[in-house]
C-alpha cells in the first residue's frame, strides 16, 4: 500500500469524489480537494504534499498551462493525471512534467497502482523503474504541441472534407519535417488505395492495388511502419522514383482506422529533411492518425450518403421529364394510368407492367419508346438508391 501521506486532488468531476476517498481511507493518506486557481497552485509548496492528482475532463490548452504551472512550482512532487484523453499523445503533450497517467474510467485499484508504484520510486532507488522516457525536445517544443492542437480544432471547426485532410496532411509534414506527404484512402469498390490529398506530390492522383508498396502493407497489417532504407525493403516500389526521379530516402507510415478499428486508408510520409523518422515521429503521427480516422469515416459516409440523395433526386427528375414528354405525345388511359402509378409510389410490378404494355402497343413509336426506357431506368434507380440509403440509415 503506497505511503503517501498528503495528497492534493484538483478534480472537476465530483462524481467520482467517492472513489478517491475510498482511496485515501485505505491507504491512510489525508486527501484535500482544491479548486484549479494560481493561488491554489502557489501556495503548494508550503503544504508540502507528497503527491499531486489532477483529474482533466476537456482537452483544452487551459488544462495544459495548468499542468505546466503544477511543475514549475512543484517539479519534486508527483503528478499524476486522470483523464479520457491524451492517453495515446500524453508523453507528446506532457511529456516529463507528469509521473503517472490513470485513464477513464477510473477505478480504486488504479490509484493505488499509481501510487504504489511512485512509492518504491522515492522509497526504494536501487529497485527504482526506469526514469520516464526522455522525450526528444523537438517533441516537446510548443510548435509541435500547438500544432496538435489546431488540428484537434480543425477537425470539428472545418466542414469541408478536402480542405480539412490537406490542412492536417500540411501541417504533419511540416511539423515532423517530411518532403512529401500522403493521405490514402482505401476504395473498397476497387480495391485500391488513392491519394486523397498530398504535399509534394507531382501527380493529381495515385492509385495502386491496395495490397501493393509500403502503403498497402501498412494498410493490409494495420500496423505502422518506420523505414530507413526503402530499397532494400520488400515491398517497396522503386518504380515510383524512376518514372518520377524522385529519391525516397526514408519513409514514415500510419493506418487510419474507423472507431470499429477497420484500415480506412493511411498516411505516408517520406523524407525527414534532417535524419531519419524515429519512434518519437511514428507516437506523433499515431496521434494525428487516431483522431482522422474517425472523422474520415463520418466524412466519407456523409459524402456517400449525400451522393445518394442527390441520384435519387436527379432520377425523380428525369422519371417526370419523361412522364410529361408521354403526355405530350399521347392521350391514352393507359399513359394516365402509368403516371398515376408512379406519382404515387406504387408497387414496382405495376410501374413495369404498364411499361411493358406500352411498350407492346407502341412498337413503331420509337420517341415514345426512348421516354419509356427513360421511366423504366429512372424508376428503377430510384428504388436502388432509395434501398442503399435506407441500408445506410440503419432501416
């Protein structure tokens, strides 16, 4: 059981206040809830606190100065943060400024691990852990943190699918220093992989089987990869550099996956301008990579579905075209009768059936005939599109 004695708890969320008293009964610590002020944070060091518990509920840069402010004043105390977020990106965004990370949902058995595991740190040194990993300062450097950032805002703030993938393929390649930079996206109907947007890239648009190159092997494993020397590795294709006389010298490349954790695509980059990409490089995009996945997958879905409607309103136009263009030519009941059927929906055996009636009754009619294939393509769109949207919808 860990011996911490004092310990501050900054908590935004009093629903889970009782599981940290539980936790502070077991282990006999004496918990004080403070509110997240600079007079709370200053007058730290002369409580002399021996750990330091900060729940974060919203990703926000507030949160982020206050953390900072937490070490500067108190960098001998322990930090341990609690959160929903930041779990894949915590090193990136805290990097050596916390000691520990609980995430959601938060249970006693989790807190007492944490400190439990701080105390053989301070209280045992010659079993001590290993330190926390030393984050390159690159990394830690405010450009990459706020960069981080303004993608995470960019993906709610911006709408448009195109500008919002070339505005954070731009921003990987400048943050993590790549010559070029690619975002695919898997075409299940043809089983490719195609360059939705890129920077670099002389070519409007790449497409290659989707189980070919270093892009489909990261897109068939859903694994990352980190390449130093492209050609030597197998599945590199050294027919893109001879057509483009383009030299890939290293390469950096991370599955894009759905919230189901299906592959959607991948994003490639090639080039670090100073060295070669690391596992600091490969965390990064890790990060960047989890959160477009799903957003990509939303945005694709509501592309796809709002291509539908527009089919079926398209084809609900071309079906009254044809129906008007009949009526103009003809005055027979059975013309009424088809225009009736269809204006009201009715069942697809009856719309065919008075098509195919005419049809027998005006072989020689051949502009009639051209409106009536007209109705029967149209119709028969309309309900193609009208299921695949329904199927979509979850009816």
């Amino acid at each position: 059981m860990s011996q911490y004695k004092s310990i501050a708890l900054f908590l935004d969320n009093p629903g889970s206040i009782e599981i940290y008293h539980e936790f502070a009964r077991n282990g006999n610590h004496d918990l004080l809830h403070l509110a997240k002020n600079p007079q709370n944070i200053n007058e730290l060091p002369t409580k002399k606190y021996d750990l330091i518990i900060v729940e974060i509920s919203h990703p926000s840069m507030t949160e982020i100065e206050f953390i900072d402010s937490l070490h500067t004043i108190c960098e001998n105390i322990p930090i341990i943060v609690v959160s929903s977020y930041f779990y894949d990106t915590r090193e990136i965004v805290f990097g050596n400024k916390i000691r520990g990370f609980i995430q959601n949902p938060l249970t006693v058995q989790k807190l007492e691990a944490q400190a439990a595991l701080y105390l053989i740190q301070e209280t045992q040194p010659e079993v001590q852990a290993p330190a926390p990993k030393v984050v390159d300062d690159m990394v830690l450097s405010n450009r990459r943190l706020t960069v981080l950032l303004e993608i995470s805002r960019s993906l709610t703030s911006i709408t448009d699918l195109d500008e919002l993938l070339s505005h954070i393929i731009k921003m990987a390649a400048e943050v993590l220093q790549a010559e070029r930079a690619t975002l695919f996206i898997h075409d299940k109907n043809r089983k490719e992989l195609w360059s939705r947007t890129g920077i670099g890239l002389k070519a409007s648009e790449i497409r290659f089987p989707s189980n070919q190159g270093v892009a489909g092997e990261i897109f068939q494993s859903g694994q990352s990869l980190i390449i130093s020397n492209p050609y030597e590795h197998p599945t590199f294709n050294k027919e893109f550099d001879l057509k483009s006389g383009f030299t890939t010298k290293n390469i950096l490349g991370f599955p894009l996956k759905n919230i189901n954790g299906e592959v959607i695509g991948v994003i490639q980059l090639l080039n670090k301008k100073s060295g070669s990409f690391d596992a600091e490089d490969e965390s990064y995009l890790g990060a960047l990579a989890s959160a477009v996945g799903i957003v990509l997958e939303n945005a694709l879905l509501r592309e796809k579905l709002k291509k539908q409607l527009e089919d079926i309103q398209q084809a609900y136009v071309e079906l009254d075209i044809a129906q008007n263009t009949i009526l103009k030519e003809t005055k027979f009941a059975t013309i009424f009768e088809l225009t009736g059927i269809v204006r009201s929906a009715a069942s697809e055996n009856d719309v065919l059936r008075v098509i195919a009636n005419l049809r027998s009754d005006y072989l020689f009619d051949s502009k009639l005939l051209r409106s009536l294939d007209i109705i029967e393509h149209s119709f028969n769109k309309i309900l193609s599109d009208t299921e695949a949207f329904a199927q979509q919808n979850g009816n």
